[in-house]
C-alpha cells in the first residue's frame, strides 16, 4: 500500500480524495488540517473554491482554517459583505460567500484582483457566481449531506492543490 493510496482520479481524472466527515468537529478538524500544512508544508497561499447546498459546511470548514491560521475570533459568514478579511500576522485570509452577489460587475468595484496574491488564501463559497473574475482554484470542495454527517471530495485543480491533497492525506 502506498501513501497515496486513499487518492484517487474524479470524472476529469484529477486527484481526488474523499472523506467522510461524521460531524460538526470532523469539518473544523478539516479545515485545521488544512491550515497546518499551508503552514508548515507548503507555506505559500492557496485558492480554495467550495461547494454544496446551503448548510452543507462550507462556513464551518472555513472556520477551521482561519482559526488554524492564528485567527481567535469568531468567523462569521460574509453573506451581506461578500468578503471577511482576517489578516494575520503572517498570513491573509479571505473568506468570499458569493450567493447574494448580484452583477459579478460588484467584484469588479470591491478590487477582486487584489485578494489573489502569493501570501492569501482565499476560501470562496458560491464561486460560480463570480466566474471569469476569480483566480482559478487549487482545490475545489464538494460537501454534500450523507446521514446525520457529511461526505466531502477534495480534487486537486493545479499543482499545488495536489501537493495539499498528498499532505492531507498523509495526515490521515
Ligand atoms: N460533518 C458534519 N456533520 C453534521 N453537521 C455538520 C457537519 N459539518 C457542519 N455541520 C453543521 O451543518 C451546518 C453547516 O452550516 P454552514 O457551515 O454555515 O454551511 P454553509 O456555509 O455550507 O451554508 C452547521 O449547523 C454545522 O454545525
Ligand atoms: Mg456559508
């Protein structure tokens, strides 16, 4: 058996893992995860897209990540502000919820370009909804509901997203 073992191919043949997440804590331990090899592995910033009904657990991953990132606080969902900036010491963290964007024109006026350098990540909920104004993603995430829990599939989108992938899955 091979690290790699739990990796597999999606329908466009790209690595994808796919972990059941029994509850709240198991999609926050996610995100945390995520946060730690951002830091100690790869150490360069990640554009991240997310998927799934409303509920699914976009927002609580999201805040599994920012708080492994250093941030303390709480992590609100940006529903009416579109974005929810975290600058941390050493790191940005973007938090996006799209789903009421109404003219993806309003990226346009918020200065979108500017969130997708080199040292943010960029966590984005709803991102079909600003598509053509969006860095492209490392990772997409598909939440869906599987019982009580939840099942998400992480597809690596560039190489990056598969170095995360790897790393993720070795953390079991
Ligand atoms: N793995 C899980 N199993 C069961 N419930 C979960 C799981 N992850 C998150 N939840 C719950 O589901 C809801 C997700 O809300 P939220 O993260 O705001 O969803 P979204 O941002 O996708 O609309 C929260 O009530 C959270 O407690
Ligand atoms: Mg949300």
């Amino acid at each position: 058996m091979t690290m790699e073992s739990n990796i597999t191919r999606d329908e466009n043949s790209l690595p994808c893992l796919t972990i059941p997440l029994a509850d709240e804590q198991a999609t926050v331990d996610l995100g945390n995860q995520m946060a730690a090899v951002i830091k100690t592995e790869l150490n360069q910033g990640i554009v991240v897209y997310l998927n799934g009904d409303l509920g699914a657990g976009k927002t609580t991953l999201t805040r599994g990540f920012v708080q492994g990132m250093g941030h303390s606080g709480n992590v609100k969902s940006p529903t009416y502000t579109l974005v929810e900036p975290y600058e941390l010491a050493d790191w940005h963290v973007y938090h996006f919820d799209l789903y009421r964007l109404a003219d993806p024109e309003e990226l346009e006026f918020m200065g979108i370009r500017e969130y997708f350098n080199e040292h943010c990540c960029c966590f984005i909920e709803w991102p079909e909804k600003g598509e053509g104004l969006l860095a492209s993603a490392d990772m997409m995430i598909n939440i869906a509901y599987q019982g009580d829990g939840r099942i998400v599939e992480l597809v690596a989108k560039s190489e990056l997203g598969k170095q995360l992938l790897i790393a993720l899955n070795k953390r079991g």
